[in-house]
C-alpha cells in the first residue's frame, strides 16, 4: 500500500502542468545566478559564483523560494480527496491508515525533492554557458552541489513538508496552507530583526527552520580563501539545527494522526422539526412592475456584497493581524545597526518601517485577493446565473476592484495605527499625520492599486484563476529580471517612479513632482488596462479570448472608446515627455553604462596622469545659492602655483556633475579652455605660454550649477531647498587626471580590457610623499568667501564671519580665514535654529533643525571635551571656533572642514540616548570629527597605502579614548565588540584583498574597525600616557607640513619611540601583519583551601595566526602576553570594578598553557582576554561561566 499510493502520487504530478512550471522556475532562479553577471548570491568580489559557500547559500535562499511550492504539492495532496469528493469512496476501503498517508506524503515530498534537484542543475550549466566570465568560476565540483542539498536542504524541505501536511489534515483548506507560508514568513522576518544584533544571532541561528541563518552564524567571519574552498557541513551549530528541525519534523508527522482512521469531514446537519403553512396560490397572478435598473445603486449593492465577502473572512483577519505583527520585531528591535542605539521613532522612520514590513504581503494580497474576487462565481458554480443578470461589467468589475483596494486600505491602517501607538508610547507626539497620508497614501497605495489593476487584467485574460495568479507572479519575475539587463528606468517598470527621498528638514523636495508626472503617465496606462479588463470580462458560457477579443468594441462603446483614446494619448505624451526629460534634459545611464563609462576614462586619458598640474594657494569665492530652484551661481577667483619642476602647457580638467559645461568659464590670461568630450564631461585647460615651475598663476572660474526637469537617476543630493552642502571638489572643475574614478572591480576591468588596478599608491613610493590624500590639489590656501542665499536661511563656509547683511530679500555672508588651510572646504545653506557658547576663548556653535533639539548639548559637550583632552594629548586647536550644521539625511555621514563639520540628520541629530545602558553614538561621532581638526588638517598623510589610518585610525583613537573617560571602560568594551565583529566580517566581503593596517587602501573596515581594536591594544600594552607622547611628537614634527606629507612607516616609528622590544613587537605586527588569536578556556578547576582562600587552575588554548591578503592562514608561534581575569561578574555587563578580582598580563606560549591563582573571594567567571584586546575570531570560547 505504501509504494502504490507513492507511486500514484509520482504519476499524478507528473501529468500537471504546475510540475514542470515550478521546476522551471526552481531551474532558472540558479541559472540566472550564475549565469547573470547582475544576479550575485553568496558570491561578490574574490568570491567565486560556482564556490562552495555561494553554490550552499544559493539553494538555502532557494529553499525559502521553494515553501509555495511545497503548500502547492504536499497541501494540495492533503486536500485532494475532499475538494475531488472522494472521501467516501476511499475511506470505505480496507486500507492501512498509516501507510496509506506515509505514501501520500513521501509520494508528494519525493516530489518536491525532486523538482528541488533542478536548482543545482540549474545552478551549474549556468555556469558552463559561453558568455559567463571565466575568472569568476572555479573548478566544478560535482559533491559541492550534492553536499548541501542533501544535509542542509532536504531536512528544510521535509520540515516544511511535515508541516503543511499536518496543517492540511487538521484544517482541510488551501486558504489554511497559505495563511501559514504567509505567517511563516512574517514571523522569519520578525526572527530576522532581532538576529541582526550580535547578542542574538546564536540562538536565532539556532532556532532558524531554513538554516540560513544558520550558515551566515557559521561562514560569518570566513575569508575569501574559505568561502572559495570549504564546504559546510553538519557540524557545531550546523549540525545542531539541522538535529533540532529534523527532530521536530518527526514529531510533527507523529502528532498529525497519520496512523487514525480518516474521517469524513461532512458536518451532519441537525434535524429540522416542526410544521409549515404552504400559502395557497392565487387563482390569477398578478402583474408585476419590473423594477428601475438603476447602475449606481447597482454599483453600490455590489461594492457591500464584495467587501462584505471580502473582510468578514478569517483570512482577513489573519491578513491583519500578521500586517500587524509584521511590524513589532523591527520596532521592539528599532533601529539598532548603529552600535545598538536607536533613533526617535520620527514619522519618515514609521513610513518607512511600514512600506519594508508589508511589501511582500501586499504581493500575495493582490495575487490570492484578485484570483478569488474575479473567480468567486465561477468557482460557486453561480457564474451562468449571475453573468445572465442585467447588470453592466463595469459594476461588477469596479465593486470587485472597490473591495480589493479596500483590503489594501485597512492593512496600510492597521499597520500605520500600530506605528503610531508605538510614537506615543516612545513619547514622540509629532506625528505628522500628513506625512503618513501623503507616503502611504498617494506614494504607495495608489501605484499598489494600479498593480491591483495589472492584476485583474490578466485574471480577465487567463483561462483560470491559478493561470492568472501564475501570471502575475511571472511578471513580478520578469520585472526584475529585465532591471538587472538594464531595462531598469521607470517608464519601463509598471506603476514605478524614481526614488521619493524624504527628510525631516528638506521634506519630499523634488521627489513628490516627478511622482505626480510618473502617476499620471501610469495611471493613463492603468485606465487602459481596467477598459480592457471591462471589454474582455467575461459573461457568459462564452470564454473564448478570441471571441471576445472581437466583442471588445462593442463592449466598450463610443464613450469607452473615446475615453481610451484620451487615456491613450496622454500615456503617449506623458511618455514622452517624461522620456526627454531624463534622457535628453538630464542624463540616464544603467550601472553597466556608468561603467563602460568609467574604462573609456581610463582608457582615453589615463595617459595624461603624469602631466604636471598647477596646485592652488589661494581661493576667493562668491558663491550665490538659490534654494527654491536648486541653482549655485559660483565665481571663484583663484592663484595656483606650479610645484613641479616642468613647465606646465595643458591641463585635463573634470568638470562637475549637474553643471551644464557651457555655462562653465574660464577666465586666466593666457589660457583658454576647450576640448570638451562629447562622451564625458572632461576638457583641456590649455596654456598660450607655459607656466615655468615655481611661477604663479591667478584668474577666475565661473560656473552655474542647476538642476532642470525630472531626473530619473543622478538626482543631486546636495543642492537642495532646505539643507544644501556640497563640498569644492564637487561644485568646482578638478585639475588633473582622477584615478579615483577608475574602475575597481578585477572582473568589471578584465571585461572591458584593462589590466589589474591598484587601489593605491605604494607605501614606499616617495613621489607620491610630496601631495596628501587629496592629490595635488589638496595644498594649504588662503581662504574667504562671500555667500549670499534665500533671505529666511544661513550660509556657512569655513572661515571666520566678518560681515553679514540684507539685500534684496536675501541674506549675505563674508568669511574670511585667518591662517591657510587645506583646499577643501564645504557650502551649507540651511533654515537653522542655532545653540552658541564660548569655552576657553573657542566660539561653539550648533545649526540645527528646529524639531530636532534633542542631542544638541551633548555634541556641544562632546566638542568640549574633544578640545580638553585632545588639546592636551596631541596639541594645542589651531582655531577660535567649532561649527556643526544639520544637513538633510539623504547622506548619513559627518565630514569635517577646517573649524567646520556638516553632519547628517540621520546619524546623530534623531539618535534617542535615553537608555544610559546604550552606546552614545553622538558623542562618539562628533568627537571623531572634532579629532579630524587635527588628524587630517593639522597632520595631513602622504597620498600613498595606510593614508587614512593616519586620518581614520587615529581619530578614532582620539574619539574612543573621550568615550572611555565619559561613560567607563564597560561602554568601550560594547563598542569595541561591534568593532571587531564588523572588521572580522568585512574580511569575508573584501573585493580584491586584505591589507596590513600598515597599508590599508582606503578599506574601511581596516582603518575604521580594525584601526579601533589595534590602536586601543596597542594603548593597553604600552600605556595612554607613552601611547600619546609619542602621538604628540608626531604630530608636532608633521604639524603642516608638506615636504613631505607623513606615512605610516612614520607613524609606526614614532609609536614605537620608548617602547620595550616586546611592545615593539607587539605594535609591528599589530601594522604590519595581518593577526588572529585562537585563544579559549579549555578548563577550570577550584579548589577551596584550608587557609579560606580559593585556588584557580586554568588550562588555556593558545594560538595565533597570520593571514595573506586572501585570507589563507598559517600558525605562528604566540609571544604576547595577554590578560587573565577572575570576576564576580559577567565581564560582558560589568560596570561595578570592585567585581573585578584580578585582571593581569600573562604570558602565554602556542598550544596548552596552565595557571594557578590564588583569591580570598570564589569567582563567578574567568575569562582569557576576556575583554576581547585581540582580534580573536572566536571570542565567546574566552570566558567560562563557574
């Protein structure tokens, strides 16, 4: 019985269409994974495509893919017999119980299984298709396929097999299975949220039914060479999930009542007693008047009865409560990836909470809601009955899209009401209510609505309700297929428009205006749809497409006729308006154009990088801002000098962006500028008479930068109505070739013809020791400016104001500095609330949005304590003032000019502190700004390897030493964790190769998170005070100094001044190498002893490790000596230092190393390096719990 009833289910899928449709679908996904350059899963820089990580991260993704079409065959062969009527036949047969289900639900997830094997094959001839890129391929390798799909996918497969079979059995519906994938999904999402954060990624992974999680917990600090080589298995926390699911995959089989005797699901209706008056028939029947077809309240009676089907259903019900529910993980978790501090819960954050937790539910609502609403009589068996009524399509077509949109309506205000209790409960009472109306509204229900639409027309065109669905799906699908092949632009992508950024201080700017043209231009589209739909419906035992096809005229009539032919010519128009504007007025271009783009650069005018330039040493602006029109009107007057030592006759010249080059003037007798390539907004800058070196040149640059018309990319983030900053090297021409904007990715390079790219200029290089990190045009200049801009705003530069006034409406402003400064200098122009002191002589001063006074004392704090202590510890404030300016977080950064920090709305302004028991990511950023006064103007670094650690590494420094000495050594060490997670990660995520600190490349998480961790060792091993002594030395040997700029091998050499030669040691390789402990507690042992003390032994793993710039690793002998403590409490939490017991340096030797320790007082936790000091890719082995 058990082979026969799976052997039946084989042969029943075999002979369905959705059989082979799913298994496509599986197949193409894992194609297109590899055999697409702009489909990446799991793979991305040095990590191959055909890897095995990326080959078992493919099919884990699938796998969550593959749950519909689980529901799809294991649900549909629970119900089967009862939507076919054969229970009673069946049932009434000598059949076992348990074999005939065992058979049915092996048959149907045999099936799947199978169907699921396409995914890897799918996954690997991708890979073998001709136009693939080779070198992002490795050697194939049949078991890296087989491998995951057996020990990680299958028992994924079998779990959710189990379950919805179960489900089937208890609840007899397809709506049930759905319902279920839907919660499942929700809830895995809500699971996601928390994981995010490093104190709950165990048990999340853990507990992930998918094992994906799972996997990333495991690979997550893999490198490239690992994820290139290895293979997960089943062992460690892989293994542990993998048990756990399969064992509750048993038990769910176990407790469906596999094993009874089915029963018949019919409810036995009860018996009717009683007696009934049969009215006796008039002899004559009497005339009826035929009622008043009346179409609106035809309309109206029609719309009652649809919602009424519609929301008084448990599924919407349940729809609701998951739209619900969807949203509490993200706001019990909030946002919590900026160190585990969240923001305000502002209105914009809500809007955006609420549109990333309902979007895929708003997909299925469309796909299952329309499939049910357009077929509900037909699938009743009413269809006949009701299309015979004389009621008009347009009624029963518009009450059914009437009752769709509504359900889309109350899920966006169940959703929006849960966000603003959440507000209110978090205290924050600006609700901005128009706000919510205006995003969710008109922003995101009304193109869901013309989706709703799309929808019901192809419902109309499909032969059935699962075709329609089918449909839908396929164009969702195929949607963002074609925007990875560049079909990516609005006009091409239904009910789209571009990007609508919104910030509190800035609000919608531009983006409502496009919107409103893109809806337009859709929304005649969408009208043609529903006409088409209306003409098409069907009526009738006709149901032929065809037929009706040629019935669409006379469906439509002369006033539907018409009305396509308005809705017709304004999607045209529109169309094409919208088309010249942001194809001809503003530039479109596809990533894949940007860099082909980006090579003809290179290969054009790659040539000229060695030309001599002309370096500034003195700028005098005028820059007019207009922030209604978005409009700078700038004219610099400008000296540059030659410093090198060849004349110089020409000069390549990159104009900036959004700047239409004829209104950009060159005004320097003796030169004259032209040459513009047609290709790219690059010219010459030639000399009548060279300029001989050491001679000077002066003139004048005029430009205008403007924005015209609807952009649909390349949207100018900086000039905008309320919050512009934008810095000189972007409003300005740039002399010279930029190798910054060449490509970098080895792969996108070798496609398109050019060699392999070094991301910086070597160490060692000392040509490159004679400009900083901004290229030759990043000299010391003389500095003023006038600014003038709208009359309720204030514009700031660098500098110090001497003058300000009125005139025609506007505000005016001159600033002028006192002492040169580094060429690179920001605009700002904002409506601003300001805050001002004066602390020790230095004015202080915090522009603000007026809504957001929140964390304005404590950057002022934080500036004072920045100019003590770094004052002190490195140097004297070259300045008499600090300024700060809010700017619109459409950026989220804070950059520091000379005296002056623009700093993002999004990254401190909104940042809620109230939980002193958080990181205070404010006062860490405006510090590690504030340090940039002196790491980056003061000392500036040569334009080589390792010249950000020297402006990154040291700020950070600076910023992390203040935090410590304000909220205690427990708050760094929280920092730090988050620092060292994120370095251990990027290392797995690097696109061409690890550096040594010593020489990192403009890498991120080297000079940021790793310069963090090994700067503060550093200072553990050596002391604050000597660590900052010999900063100090640095810095006053380097101080503006240009001849040459420092390096790191500076750097370094000035650390290492007074050390030891372990603590040398112990900084070279902290630079020079790239450095991972092993280090873990193997055992612990307590002995009370007779003298009342207690004796701790501890046998403890040493191991450190040295890597090459992939990621392969090679044991070297541990010389260090590392900390050992004893606590009476968690170190993670400890804030009390009396809980400390002991805490000293130990020297430790590779491989077992014992200690013995002596304490008046049982600790509760021992730990080695129990403050994670050391990058160690395991630190949770470091401490044991007694």
């Amino acid at each position: 019985m058990f082979l026969q009833t799976l052997s039946f289910e084989w042969r029943y899928y075999l002979r369905q269409p959705s059989f082979y449709v799913v298994g496509l679908l599986l197949f193409m996904v894992c194609f297109f994974a590899t055999g697409s350059d702009s489909v990446q899963i799991g793979s991305g820089g040095e990590v191959l495509k055909n890897s095995p990580f990326a080959i078992g991260q493919t099919l884990l993704i699938t796998g969550i893919i593959a749950m519909f079409a689980v529901v799809n065959f294991v649900g549909s062969t629970a119900v089967r017999n009862q939507q076919s009527m054969m229970e009673e036949l069946i049932y009434v047969k000598p059949l076992s119980p348990l074999q005939y289900q065992l058979g049915r639900f092996a048959g149907s997830y045999l099936v799947v299984l199978t169907l699921f094997t396409l995914a890897p094959l799918g996954h690997l001839l991708g890979s073998l298709m001709p136009w693939v890129d080779a070198s992002r391929f490795g050697d194939i390798s049949l078991w890296f396929y087989i491998k995951p799909l057996i020990l990680l996918v299958a028992p994924t497969l079998l779990l959710l097999s189990a379950l919805f079979y179960a489900m089937a059995q208890k609840f007899r519906s397809m709506m049930a299975l759905y319902l279920t994938a839907v919660a499942l999904f929700v809830l895995y999402g809500l699971a996601g949220q928390l994981a995010s954060q490093p104190q709950y990624r165990e048990i999340a992974a853990l507990l992930d039914p998918f094992g994906l999680r799972t996997y990333a917990q495991v690979a997550r600090y893999w490198t490239i060479e690992e994820k290139n080589t290895i293979s997960m298995g089943l062992e460690g926390l892989m293994l542990q999930n993998r048990l756990l699911w399969l064992g509750i995959s048993m038990a769910i089989l176990a407790l469906s009542g596999l094993h009874r005797q089915p029963s018949l699901t019919r409810k036995t209706e009860a018996k009717k007693t009683g007696s009934y008056k049969v009215p006796v028939m008039p002899p004559l029947a009497e005339l009826v008047r035929r009622p008043e077809v009346n179409g609106s309240k035809q309309f109206w009676t029609r719309v009652g009865f649809e919602v009424k089907q519609v929301l008084f259903t448990a599924p919407f019900y349940i729809l609701g409560a998951l739209s619900i529910f969807n949203l509490l993980g993200p706001m019990i978790a909030g946002d919590l990836q900026w160190y585990g501090t969240s923001n305000w819960p502002l209105t914009q954050d809500m809007v955006t909470l609420i549109v990333g937790s309902t979007g895929l539910l708003m997909v299925i609502v469309q796909v299952y809601y329309c499939g049910e609403i357009v077929w509900r009589e037909r699938s009743t068996g009413m269809g006949d009955i009701i299309d015979a009524m004389p009621v008009s399509n347009k009624v029963f077509l518009g009450s059914k899209f009437v009752a769709l949109s509504l359900v889309m309506v109350l899920l966006y205000l169940f959703a929006m009401l849960t966000t603003i209790c959440f507000q209110l409960i978090k205290g924050q009472m600006n609700l901005e209510l128009g706000h919510y109306a205006i995003s969710l509204g008109f922003v995101i229900l009304l193109p869901l609505m013309m989706s709703a639409v799309l929808a019901f027309f192809l419902q109309v065109l499909a032969p059935n309700k699962y075709a329609g669905m089918g449909l839908f799906v396929g164009y969702y699908i195929v949607s963002l297929v074609l925007a990875t092949w560049g079909f990516g632009h609005s006009l091409n992508n239904f009910a789209a428009s571009p990007t609508i950024p919104y910030s509190d201080m800035n609000g919608f700017g531009w983006g409502l205006l496009s919107h409103s043209l893109y809806m337009i231009y859709w929304g005649a589209f969408t009208v043609l749809l529903f006409l088409a739909a209306f003409g098409l419906y069907r009526r009738g035992p006709e149901v032929g497409l065809k037929a009706r096809f040629k019935l669409l005229g006379y469906q439509l009539g002369f006033g539907g006729s018409a009305l396509a032919g308005f809705a017709l010519s304004l999607f045209v128009g529109m169309g094409g308006y919208l088309f010249y504007q942001t194809t001809v007025v503003n530039q479109y271009m596809t990533p894949e154009d940007t860099q082909d783009q980006l090579a003809d650069y290179e290969k054009r005018y790659k040539q000229y990088e060695v030309l001599p330039q002309l370096s500034p040493v003195s700028v005098k602006g005028e820059f007019n801002i207009f922030p209604e029109d978005r409009r700078i009107e700038a004219r610099v007057a400008m000296r540059w000098q030659n410093r090198s030592a060849e004349p110089v006759s020409r000069m390549l010249v990159s104009l900036p962006n959004h700047t239409d080059p004829a209104t950009i003037k060159f005004d320097i007798p003796g030169a004259s500028f032209g040459d513009i390539d047609p290709d790219m907004p690059v010219g010459w800058l030639n000399f009548a008479t060279p300029v001989a070196p050491g001679a000077e040149v002066s003139g004048e640059i005029s430009l205008i930068r403007d924005t015209n018309g609807i952009a649909e990319t390349n949207h100018d983030w900086a000039v905008v109505e309320n919050g512009t900053f934008i810095d000189n090297l972007s409003l300005l021409p740039v002399f010279g070739y930029q190798s910054e904007a060449e490509l970098l990715d080895r792969h996108e390079r070798e496609k398109r013809g050019l060699a392999p790219k070094d991301r910086a200029n070597k160490l060692e290089d000392e040509q490159f020791h004679q400009q900083n990190f901004f290229g030759p045009q990043g000299t010391f200049i003389d500095f003023e400016a006038t600014l003038s801009t709208a009359g309720d705003q204030t514009a700031i530069v660098p500098g110090y104001l001497t003058k300000s006034w009125q005139e025609n409406g506007r505000n005016y402003f001159h600033y002028k500095m006192d002492s040169p400064m580094v060429n690179f200098f920001s605009i700002v122009s904002g409506r601003y609330a300001v805050k001002k002191e004066e602390y020790q002589g230095i004015n202080i001063e915090v522009y603000y949005h007026a809504d957001h006074p929140w964390n304005i004392d404590r950057m002022m704090e934080s500036v004072r304590d920045s100019i003590d202590y770094f004052g002190e510890a490195f140097g004297p404030y070259q300045h008499r003032q600090m300024r700060i300016m809010e700017y619109p977080g459409y950026r989220t950064f804070a950059q520091s000019f000379a005296n002056t920090v623009p700093y993002s709305e999004r990254i401190g302004f909104i940042t809620d502190l109230r939980d002193p028991e958080k990181i205070d990511p404010v006062y860490y950023v405006t510090a590690h700004e504030v340090a940039h006064q002196w790491w980056g103007h003061q000392v500036g670094a040569a334009d080589v390897q390792g010249s950000a650690v020297i402006s990154e590494s040291l700020s950070q420094y600076a910023a992390l030493m203040l935090m410590e000495k304000k909220y205690g050594a427990h708050m760094l060490r929280k920092f730090l964790r988050y620092e060292l997670d994120r370095y251990l990660r990027g290392r797995g995520a690097e696109r061409i190769g690890e550096m040594p600190l010593l020489r990192s490349e403009n890498q991120q998480y080297i000079h940021y998170q790793k310069g963090s961790v090994v700067m503060m060792a550093i200072k553990d091993v050596v002391g604050e005070e000597a660590l900052n002594a010999n900063l100090a030395a640095f810095a006053e040997r380097f101080r503006y100094r240009t001849d040459p700029f420092p390096t790191t091998l500076d750097l370094v050499s000035y650390i290492k001044q007074g050390l030891s030669d372990e603590q040398q040691a112990f900084v070279d390789s902290s630079f020079n190498e790239i450095t991972l402990y092993d280090l873990r507690l193997e055992d612990v042992k307590l002995t009370e002893l007779d003298s009342g003390k207690v004796r701790v032994d501890l046998t403890i793993h040493a191991g450190k490790l040295t890597a090459n710039n992939e990621g392969k690793e090679q044991q070297v002998e541990i010389s260090e000596r590392v900390d050992i403590g004893l606590f009476a409490a968690d170190p993670d939490t400890l804030t009390d230092e009396n809980d400390v017991l002991l805490l000293e340096k130990h020297p430790l030797k590779s491989g077992e190393n014992k200690l013995s320790f002596e304490l008046d007082k049982k600790p509760a936790f021992v730990g080695v390096d129990p403050f994670v000091k050391l990058v160690d890719r395991d630190s949770k082995d470091n401490i044991f719990k007694l």
